[in-house]
C-alpha cells in the first residue's frame, strides 16, 4: 500500500483502471465558500492517487478527462458532495457514477447508520480512523497521517461496492439504485445553482 501525491493535476499517462474511488477534500462544506484542497483516487489495487489543488486553480486536464470518460466508472460515499465540489472547481460534470451511501440507503433501511466508518465495519470488516477528518486540508505540506486518511477514504470502496452490488440485486433494487446514481451529476448541480435542500418533486 503506497500513497502518490501529486500538484495540481495527474501525471501524463497514469491509467487508474475502469473503475476509480474519488474522495475529496475541503476547507469547508459550502463548496462555493470554501475551495476544493485534495482529491484522492484509487483504482482498487491498493494504491492511493492524491491530487493537491493549489488556491484559485480552475484546470485539471488529466484529472477532468477521467471524471469525463464514459468508460471509467467513478465509485463515490457521498458522491452529491464531491461531485459538486470538482465541478465547481473545474466545470467537470463527472460521470457515471456510484454512490455506496445512496446504495446503503437503498437496502440497510433497518438502520440509520450509512457513514463509511460504519459501512466498512459492518460490510468489509475494516476499520478506519477518521481523527484527521478535521484537520487543515488547506495546509500547504499535508502530514503523512493526512496522507494515510485521505486514502483510507477510498482504498476500500471497490470492495464495499462489491458488496452492496450483492445486496441490491437480492433486494430488487439494481435499476432503482442505478436510476440514482445516473441522477446524482444532475442533482450536484442543482446544489451549486441553488436548490441544495428543496424537493423540487415536492407538491409544495
């Protein structure tokens, strides 16, 4: 297991696979207040990709071709966030999508408990450690324990999908659970032009 680190952008010719975990980092959680730090990505082979975003970057070329490629799926917890942070700070709409929280709310309706920490116990049988969860993403030499969490954060996704693929096919929720991540790029955007907690399918 080895972390990479990166300015700015993914190096040239670096082929994360078909299926890639992105998580992010921020100074915040209004993505038009506070700026986007740190993107980190694996392609599940037990290597971590992280990309430190210097302040009011706005081009990523390497890294928007992939959130971009049809062909490459990007595998998310909580991906309404980070989607919407990486197009506010890029213009990338990235897609298809996945989303393992979406997927945990589909079929663990017998809990209220869909955080990653929880999901990795309960499903994969990995702890993880969520102390720098707070820390200063906006510094501008991140710590080896910033490293380690950030990775953390996606080393073990593919293997949660896994997973979740096997308890939404037994629950009959497959094509709903696809229905939501197809929507989740639309819904990202809707957050950034203004509507981040309105139903717009409410009747009121």
């Amino acid at each position: 297991m080895a972390n990479h680190l990166y300015q700015n952008d993914l190096p040239d010719g670096l082929d994360l696979g078909p299926v890639v975990a992105i998580d992010c980092e921020t100074m915040g959680l209004n993505p038009h207040r506070d700026r986007l730090c740190l993107i980190q990505m694996s392609g599940g082979d037990g290597e971590c990709h992280l990309v430190q975003v210097a302040i009011g970057q706005t081009e990523a070329p390497n890294l928007v071709t992939m959130l971009e490629n049809p062909n490459v799926l990007k595998l998310f917890h909580f991906g309404r966030f980070d989607i919407a942070a990486m197009l506010n700070a890029f213009g990338a709409v990235t897609a298809p999508v996945y989303c393992t929280k979406i997927a945990s709310r589909l079929v663990r309706t017998f809990t209220d408990r869909h955080g990653l920490k929880t999901l990795l116990q309960d499903m994969v049988g990995v702890d993880i450690s969520k102390h720098q969860q707070q820390s200063d993403w906006g510094a501008k030499k991140l710590t080896a324990a910033q490293l380690d969490y950030a990775a953390s954060d996606v080393l073990y996704l593919h293997k949660l999908r896994d997973a979740f693929d096997v308890m939404l096919a037994r629950e009959g929720r497959t094509e709903m659970a696809q229905a939501c991540f197809d929507f989740l790029p639309m819904r990202a955007q809707l957050d950034l032009k203004g509507w981040p907690e309105t139903d717009i399918f409410a009747h009121s």
